[in-house]
C-alpha cells in the first residue's frame, strides 16, 4: 500500500539531503519526493509517496519527526486528499499513430506540447491512475520518453 | 566595549560559549581555527589541548557524561573533523550532549576540493542530532545558542556547527542571541494523563513487575524516581549498561545489568515477568537478544521521550511519551492515591532472590593466575564504591560493569551503542576535569589502550590525576572470546601478545607506571596509584583466556545462557 506523507519542512540549506538520508539510512523507499516552495516563504513542501506494505509508517514518521527543520507532518489517505501527477510522454506518430495518439489524448484531455515528424510529445496532469492508464493505452504507438513530476497531494478542505 | 564595537567571528564564538556556560572546551587547533584559537589567546575559557581529535571528542563525552552538562570539542577542518567522527557518533548511539565545531576552508573555496577541506556537514549528517554549515558570521551567537539547546534537552545529542574560516574572520557587532525558536523541535515533557492512570494501575497491579531501566533514566535525572517506584512497590530492578548506577547496584531490589553479559537473575526476571516497565530504554539487540522470545509473558510498559522508540523494536501494550522524571513524578503521585500492598511482589521477589542466590556472579580465583574479575572487585572495595569508573571495549568493560557495584547516577562511563574501543582513557580525562571532587579510574583494555593511548600525554600535560587500570591479557579478548565459542578456537588475529611494556610507557611520558601480576599486590598497587598526584597506569597482567560469564549468544533468547547456572566457566 502506498502511503503519501505531505511534510513541512523549514526552506533550509541541506534540508532535502537530511530527509533523503534519513530515508537512505532507515532503509525506507521512496517511490517519488516533490519540495517546493509553500505558502509560508520560511517553509517548503515536500509531498513523498513510500510503499508502507515494506516499512511501517509509523516508524518513517516518527523518525522525520526527530529532524529539527521539520515542521510538520500529514499522512494523506485517497479520501482526503486530492493528489495529481504531471508527466511528459514522448511516443511515435508516424502515420496514423498521429490520429491515434491524438484520439488518446483527447479523451484524456492531455496537451500536445511538441511535434515533430516522427514523435509527438504530450503533457498530462492526472491522478496516479488516470496517468497509468494513459501511458498503457500509449504502449503500442512505442513510448520513447517519459518523464514524471512525482505526486504533489495536497489535502481536502472541509466541508 | 560600546554596543557597537565590532568583534570577529572567532571572537564570537568565544563569548557565545561562555555565554552558554561552557568552562571548558576539548580540542586541537589547525589551519582553519587559527583565528579561533587566537581569540581564545586573549579569554579565559579554558582550552584542554589533546594529542589526537578523537580524543577531544571522548573528552568532551567523557564531561557530559560525568556532569550532565553540554561538552564542547573542536577541531579543524578536513582530517580534524574526520578525527572527530567517531567521537560524534558515539555521543550519537548514547544521546550524550556534545557540540562539535569544526572549522571549514573559505566560503568561497567550499566545493573545490581545497586543501584540508571535507564536506564535514556531510559526513556527520547520519550521526548527528543536528548540523550547522554557518553561512552568516552574524549568525553565530544565534546558532551556538541553538545548539546548546538541542544537545541538551529532549533526547540529548550531539550538534555540529562547521564554520567557515571567512566566518571567523568577518567582523560585525555581537549580538547576544535571543530565545530559541525552533518551530520543527518541541520536545514531550509531559506523559499523556491517561496513560499515566492506566500505567499506574498496571504497577499497582502486578504481581511480577520487573523495572528495566536505561540511560534515559540518568538523563533525565530520574533516578530518584526510580528509586521511589521501585522501593514503595518492591519491585525488582534490572539496568543497561548505560543506566548502571541509575539504581544502586547494592541495593536489595538490585539485579544488575541485563543482557548478553548481564546476571543470569535479571535475566530470568525478564523472562518470567508479567509487567516490564522500560523506562529511557530502547530494548537493544544486546539486551533482549532473540527479540521473539523476549518477556514472552510480559505487557510492556514503555516510557521514552523520543517516540521514534516506542515500538521500535518491541510494541508495547502501555506507551507513554515523556521525560522520565516527569513522567515517573506522575505515575508515583497516581500510586499514592491507591491503596497500598507491597506484599503483592513478595512472592516473586522470593523467587527472584532465590535466582540470585542461586545463580551469583562467580569466576575461578584457585589457580594462581590473575583473574581480571578480582582487579575490578579490588577496585570497587579500595575506592569504598566511590570512584567515578571509565571503560573501554570489550571484556574489560563487561567485568567493569559486572564486578563493580555502581550507586550513583553519571559513576560508570561507557561507550554502550556503538562499542568504541580506545574510549575509556580520554572519556577519563573528560570526566575528571568535570568532576575534580572525586577520582577517575579507567578500566580499560590492552587493546583499547593502543588506540588512544597519545592521551596519556593530555593527562599529563594538565596534571589529571587519573588512573588508568589495564586489565591486559593481550588479547582482543572479547573476540577471541567469540572465537573460542563459537570459531572453533580460532584465534585469527586476535593475540596481540607483542606489545610495549605499558608501565615503561607511562612513565617515559611522565607519569606513574607500575605493573602487578600477582593477587597480593593489586590493592597496594591501586592505592599509591591513587595516592601519588600524576596520572597513573597501572598494568595488570590477567589470567589469559578468562571469559566473561554468563553470556547471551547474540541471536538467541536472553534464557539460553552460557555459564549462567553457575555463572562459571565450563572447564573443557
């Protein structure tokens, strides 16, 4: 089961290399980690999705706790967050790949962001789901690049 | 001095520890701190100059350890601050409070691979409780303020502030720093009030109840704590080797330590157990062994400031996270308001102390050789109990723990989690600057000796009246302990018989060395030690292959001991 730990963390030199070493050192995964800037300039954002079925979150959590700079911590579940993912897909469009990759697209309200002769280039913002299926139906046209942002999630207001 | 006046960087530092109440700091200069040490020239905060800068980190360890208060060492850049790695990460292991300065090559030259740089901050990031790469010389008051306070409260640490030689350098006007703000570090005090109620009533309850206790215990400051718990409910108390002294080791509710090497009685205790109350304990490999046969029968009260170790390792039924004097302060308030019943333990204390009787410490005096376990008992009896002891790795540190009956807080002085040898004579050297009122003793190891052993010239040099009591067997004897048991005796280097005349070098670097080889003469040889103002060596020559009894083997459950029946070496 994938976790994804929305975190806190005070905009410090040497922050990010302090959380990927205590993931490195603990001997925790990460599937991906996104920082950017928050809504506080002091403060940053990480967003970082880990296979909890390997370690047990509780611990993961308990030893970000334990790094000064971090400020703060939220285990974001599906129901409670809203959770998108950006990804640039290079596939082939020769021919009639092209109508076919644009039909794809289309339905999955993707942009088409480059083109040229042989290749077409398509840019997705989707939730980790929607962007799998995109990138399997992309499969048979020959996926020559892609590149994912990570998950950003960020949690549901409430009602 | 006008408000305006500017100072340096290095000035600076200075006044920001005195600041801080440091009267001493451990370290040894280079390049990068030459500014630093300038500025200390012209103060008078005290400056201990060691002969290598893993002993300032010991030092500095050895100070926090026997005070309580934050130790300072510095070095300079590159291979100083290498030479402090493992100082920094034993502090790591056993959440001693230490802050490390190391000096670092110019800002600008940072990342160029100049000469005696390191990436410092780098380096130490896993073993450090926090890290400063100083970029604003400004900044300095501010962050030695900061430090001081991470290492010292919460679950202590060591913090490692690299400074910039450019930071030493720059001139600007001092400000004290103001109150830390830290938004990400706000340590638990105060145990949640329910739990407090809920494990009060388990104690109150138990008819079994075993108190493990661990150096969180000493940190804190609890051991009167433990000693109220403990006394009113009569329960049992077994300590790490990091919490000897916690709980007087002469106590009748005393079991000594626990463990791969601790009685054979703790041991059973835990097994049979039905409420382990952990208290600043992290149920360590080498306490619990085979962790699945563990207490088997015991709900587990766990009591811990950092929550990162609750259910770390074992999952406890009763959770509280807190300050173990705060904490027990509560629980003993809870229990007074219940009715009292010490006789409910009576009977698992009878069982309890027919384990003891039965399975006492014991080791062979008859065959005419040394035995390392008397030298420790000569120790303990010469010094009435009172000495502060220093160890080092390995065998030497097991009979020092095991032969020597602690009964304060901060008197026995370990390297427990990671296990460094050549600990224990600059750790003495630290301790006893701290704590000139009582005397040091090192029971340290032939091999252990050889790595730090430059140190002698420190103690020297500062007439630290320490002693240094060699249990030398020339051997890595708790290797080749190994190898007898379970290499089948091979030895693979692990005899170390050709090594220097210890008593020759102690006295070539001017102190006092003496060398005993006979049961007779170790109590006279410890008192002129002791008497006589230099620092002193004292080599004992011991029983070759002792072993050290009972013993856990690592993996196994904490019942399955080697010579603990007995508590006595099978003969072969």
């Amino acid at each position: 089961m994938k976790h994804t730990l929305s975190v806190l963390v005070e905009n410090k030199p040497g922050v990010l290399t302090r959380v990927a070493g205590l993931f490195a050192r603990r001997g925790f995964n990460i599937d991906s980690l996104v920082v950017g800037r928050s809504e506080d300039p002091r403060l940053s954002r990480m967003t970082i999705t880990i296979d909890g079925a390997e370690h047990p979150i509780d611990q993961v959590t308990k030893q970000l706790h334990k790094l000064i700079n971090v400020v703060k911590i939220r285990e974001l579940d599906a129901e409670s967050m809203v959770a998108r993912e950006l990804a640039l897909i290079r596939v082939s469009a020769e021919g009639a790949k092209r109508t076919e990759a644009l039909q794809i697209a289309e339905i999955f309200k993707a942009k088409v962001v480059d083109v040229d002769r042989r290749t077409m280039t398509l840019e997705i913002t989707a939730a980790p789901d929607r962007l799998a299926a995109f990138e399997s139906l992309l499969q048979p046209l020959g996926v020559n690049e892609v590149v994912r942002t990570g998950l950003v999630a960020i949690g549901r207001g409430r009602s | 001095m006008t408000p305006q006046t500017k100072i340096k960087g290095s000035e600076a530092i200075v006044r920001a520890l005195q600041e801080e109440g440091c009267d001493v700091i451990f370290g040894y200069p280079g390049g990068v701190v030459i500014p630093f040490y300038d500025a200390l020239y012209h103060s008078d905060l005290k400056h201990v100059l060691v002969r290598h800068e893993q002993g300032a980190a010991h030092a500095a360890e050895g100070y926090a350890r026997a005070t309580g208060k934050v130790g300072v060492c510095v070095a300079t850049s590159g291979p100083g601050a290498t030479n402090l790695v493992t100082g920094i990460a034993d502090a790591y292991l056993d959440s001693i409070p230490i802050v490390a300065i190391t000096g670092q090559v110019k800002s600008d030259l940072i990342g160029t691979d100049a000469f005696q740089e390191a990436d410092t901050t780098g380096i130490t990031l896993p073993i450090v409780k926090h890290s400063y790469l100083v970029q604003n010389a400004s900044d300095l008051a501010q962050i030695i303020h900061e430090a001081f306070h991470i290492a010292g409260t919460g679950r202590p640490g060591p913090v490692l502030i690299d400074i910039p030689v450019t930071c030493a350098l720059a001139e600007f006007v001092y400000k004290t720093a103001s109150a830390v703000d830290l938004p990400g570090y706000k340590p638990t005090m105060r145990g949640h009030s329910k739990q407090i109620k809920v494990a009060a009533r388990a104690i109150h309850e138990s008819p079994r109840p075993v108190l493990y206790v661990g150096g969180g215990v000493i940190s804190s400051g609890a051991t009167q704590e433990v000693c109220d718990l403990a006394t009113s409910l009569n329960i049992p108390v077994t300590t790490t080797l990091m919490a000897m002294g916690a709980f007087p080791g002469t106590h009748p509710l005393s079991l000594g330590m626990l463990g791969m090497h601790g009685t054979a009685y703790a041991n059973w205790a835990v097994h049979e157990c039905d409420l382990l109350i952990a208290v600043g304990a992290r149920f360590d490999d080498r306490v619990t062994g085979k962790l699945s046969t563990f207490a088997p029968q015991a709900k587990v009260l766990h009591i811990d400031i950092d929550p990162a170790e609750i259910g770390k390792n074992v999952e406890p039924r009763i959770p509280i996270v807190g300050d173990a004097k705060m904490v027990l302060h509560e629980i003993l308030a809870e229990v007074a308001t219940m009715e009292a019943a010490p006789e409910r333990t009576a009977e698992w204390l009878e069982r309890v102390d027919d384990w003891r009787s039965q399975h006492a410490l014991h080791y062979e005096e008859d065959d005419g050789e040394l035995p390392p376990q008397y030298v420790v008992e000569q120790i303990y009896k010469v010094t009435g109990g009172d000495a502060i002891i220093t160890t080092d790795v390995g065998q030497n540190q097991m009979w020092a723990a095991q032969y020597f009956k602690y009964t304060q807080p901060r008197q026995f002085i370990s390297s427990g989690g990671l296990g460094t040898m050549g600990f224990g004579l600059p750790a003495a050297i630290g301790a006893q600057i701290g704590r000139p009122d009582k005397q040091v003793i090192d029971i340290g190891g032939d091999g252990s000796f050889q790595m730090t052993m430059q140190e002698l010239g420190t103690a020297v040099a500062y007439n630290v009246p320490i002693v240094v009591a060699l249990l030398n067997n020339r051997f890595l004897g708790m290797v080749r302990q190994w190898q007898e048991l379970f290499w089948e005796g091979h030895y693979s280097h692990t005899d170390i018989a050709v090594q220097p005349d210890f008593a020759k070098i102690a006295d070539a670097y001017g102190a006092l060395g003496i060398t005993v080889t006979a049961k007779d003469e170790v109590a006279d040889a410890l008192r002129t030690a002791i008497k006589d103002p230099r620092p002193a060596v004292i080599d004992f020559r011991v029983r070759r292959e002792e072993n050290v009894y009972p013993m856990v083997p690592a993996g196994t459950s904490i019942t399955e001991m080697i010579g603990g029946q007995a508590g006595r070496r099978k003969k072969p």
